[in-house]
C-alpha cells in the first residue's frame, strides 16, 4: 500500500497531465482558427517556456522554504486561471496575440514554481526503500496521461472546439490543485535567509556532488542535440523516405510505448549500480537517430524508437532513486531547479539550430553526428569515478545477512 501523499501525488499529477498533453492541440488550432500560422504559435510557444527558465531557480528556493503541497496548489490555480481566460477569449472570438503570450508566459511563471515543487514532493513523500518501485509507477502513469491526452486532444478539438479542450485543462489544473490540497506535508523549520545565500546554498550542493553535475553536462547533450535533432529532423527524414506523417506518427506512438514498458519494466528491475544503469540507458536514444540517419527502413525505425522510450524511462526511475537517496530532504527542490535549468537550457537552441545544420549538412548527417554526441557524452560521464560509486542502498533489514 502507498502512502497517502503519494498516492494523492499520483492522482493528482497524472489528471493535471492529462489536459496539459491536450491544450497544446487545443491552442495550437485556436491560434490557427484566429488567422495565426507557424510564427505565431512559435511565439507563444516561446512565451511559456521563457518565464519558466527564468524563474526555475527562484521557484526551488521557495520551494524549499514551504510545504512544497501549498506551492503546487498556487502553481496550479495559477495555470487554471491563465487557461480559463484563454478559453473564453477562444469562445468570445476574441483571441488577440499578445493576450495569449500574456496568459502562456503566466502559465511559464506557474511552472517555474510547479516543477521544482513537484518533484522535491514526490520525493518527499516516498520513502527510501519504495523509492524505486514508486517512481517507476508515477512515470508510468504520467506516460500513459500525457498518452492519452495528446491522442485525445486532436479528437476532443475536433468534436467541441479549442475553447472547450482549454476549459477542460483548466478544470484538471483545478482538481489537482483540490487534491494536493488534501495532503499534509510539513515545511522546513529552519531559519530563513536571503533569496541569494539560498541560491548560493543550493548551488554549492549542486556543484559539490561531482556524479550530479557531471551527469547534468550530459543531459543538456542529450537535449540539445539528441532530442533537438529527433524532434526536428526526424520528421524531415520521415517525410522524405519513410511515407510521411502517418509514418512518423508511428514512430513517435512507438517511442510512447516504449516509455510505458519502460516503466512497467522497472516496477520489477531494482539495479545495484543506480547512475551506471541510469546514464547508460540514455545511450538507447542514439538508436533511433542513427537507424533515421542510415535510411533504415520504418521497422527498423519503430523498433529503435520503441527501446529509445525504454530507454528514457530505465533512465528516470534509476535517477530518480538516486537522488531520493543521495540528496537532503531541505535541498530537493533546488537541485531540481538547478538540474533542470542545466538540462534543458540549451534544449531551444538544438531545436532551432537543427534545421539550419541539416540544410547546410543534410539531415542524415546531423542525426548521425548527434547520436555519436550522445554515445561520447554517455561513455565521458560513465568513466568519471562518483558516477560509477552510487550504488542502490540495501533495505535495513538484509544489512545483516
């Protein structure tokens, strides 16, 4: 039996990310229906992901200062409030720009508070020995919610419109918010400094844990040019020798799949060797890169893409418990901050520097040396010695034996 605040956690998340997989279709088409094209959804695309870098690290300190339930519930009030009023500029056929990259940049600021919160809770209210089991089961129905709302988004726009799919993820933001209400999680009784000397705390955690920063370099390798070039230029390649964007759909449905099995998988796996089994597994992404570069066929391709997903969730469970087991309880969340601002900060500059590169290049090129970036960056973080020292802690009870 899970506790009650992670159970709560669960629930709570796996609804929120089920309408915010949909909104995307959602707005993306009200944007579209409103007169916009590709600029404009570029835009306030970019909108809500620039206040969230920003402010990443001042949301982990706060983070770390309050229960970290009371955050989620303002983060998510926040983002439903931001939705509801795009709902009803789409419903009143008002929709102008800069309103919307107005409410996505307040969605952007909600999730700088949201995302450090979220995952300083989830470890908080996982205990040592279930850390792995659990994580394994909060990402697999996180995979299957983000799943089924990117399916079911194209489908509900379809039937009622944009504006009603938006007032859905509003609610969901509601009723998560409602959820984690309910949990009782205590804050940190410590005394209070500035934002900076909190900042520079968190700082000198994250730098002086040489297996978390040195793993932190390769997943901005990771991001910037892995998932860069896959996102981008995997559709090129799709189109131009595999059939299209039916063929491509497959490919993407089977990198989905992969994470759910991936998940499922490590309900059961528990590896001694945490970060050498973690950032091994990211190596998996090359795969897909690689079978796209040489012209594999689309079997090929799907199959690549589906152990990529395995990949990516072998990965997560196993970083997961790491830091569940490494990191202090009162540092949690600015770590996340920190991790997440070095993993992904240099992740819009791969996506838009992909296709320029692939022009200049070609496309088979670009995915290829992206995946050699990938398989280097894996074999440099493995040999450095921290890396290869975290080990899985035995429970109490087989300490003994």
């Amino acid at each position: 039996m899970w506790e009650r605040n992670f159970t709560l956690a669960l629930v709570s998340t796996v609804i929120s990310a089920f309408g915010t997989a949909a909104a995307p279709v959602a707005s993306a088409f009200a944007i579209i229906d409103a007169g916009g094209a590709g600029s404009e959804i570029g835009l306030v695309s970019a909108a809500g992901m620039v206040p969230a870098v920003l402010f990443f690290l001042v949301g982990g300190v706060i983070a770390d200062r309050l229960p970290r339930h009371r955050v989620m519930v303002g983060a998510s009030l926040v983002s439903a409030l931001a939705q509801a009023l795009f709902a009803v500029a789409v419903l009143t056929h008002s929709v102008r720009l800069w309103e919307l990259v107005v409410l996505a940049a307040l969605n952007g600021l909600a999730t700088a508070f949201a995302m450090p919160a979220a995952e300083g809770l989830l470890m908080q209210t996982v205990g040592r020995e279930q850390a792995s089991k659990a994580f394994a089961v909060f990402r697999t129905g996180l995979n299957v919610a983000q799943i089924a709302g990117a399916a079911s988004g194209g489908l509900l726009v379809g039937f009622l419109g944009p504006g009603w799919v938006l007032v859905l993820d509003s609610a969901t933001f509601v009723v998560a918010a409602a959820l984690r209400a309910l949990m009782r999680v205590e804050g940190n009784m410590r005394r209070r400094e500035g934002m900076a000397v909190e900042l520079r705390a968190g700082w000198s955690e994250f730098t002086g844990r040489r297996w978390l920063w040195s793993s932190v370099l390769q997943f901005a390798v990771v991001n910037a040019l892995g998932v860069g070039a896959f996102a981008v230029l995997g559709a090129v390649a799709a189109s131009q020798y595999l059939g299209g964007a039916k063929a491509w759909g497959l490919v993407l449905a089977c990198d989905a799949a992969g994470m759910v099995l991936g998940g499922l998988i490590m309900i059961r796996l528990r590896p001694v060797r945490l970060l050498v089994s973690a950032l091994s597994a990211v190596s998996l992404l090359a795969l897909p890169l690689l079978a796209l570069a040489c012209g594999a066929p689309l079997l090929v391709v799907c199959a690549s893409a589906l152990l990529g997903g395995v990949g990516v969730e072998v990965f997560g469970v196993n970083w997961m418990t790491a830091q569940r087991q490494e990191i202090p309880q009162e540092m949690f969340s600015r770590i996340a901050a920190y991790e997440a601002v070095g993993s992904f900060g240099l992740a819009p500059l791969g996506a838009a520097l992909a296709g320029p590169a692939g022009d200049r290049f070609g496309v088979g090129v670009v995915l290829g040396c992206s995946a050699i970036a990938i398989g280097v960056a894996t074999a440099l973080v493995l040999s450095v010695p921290e890396v290869r020292g975290v080990l899985r802690h035995r429970p109490v009870d087989q300490l003994s034996r």
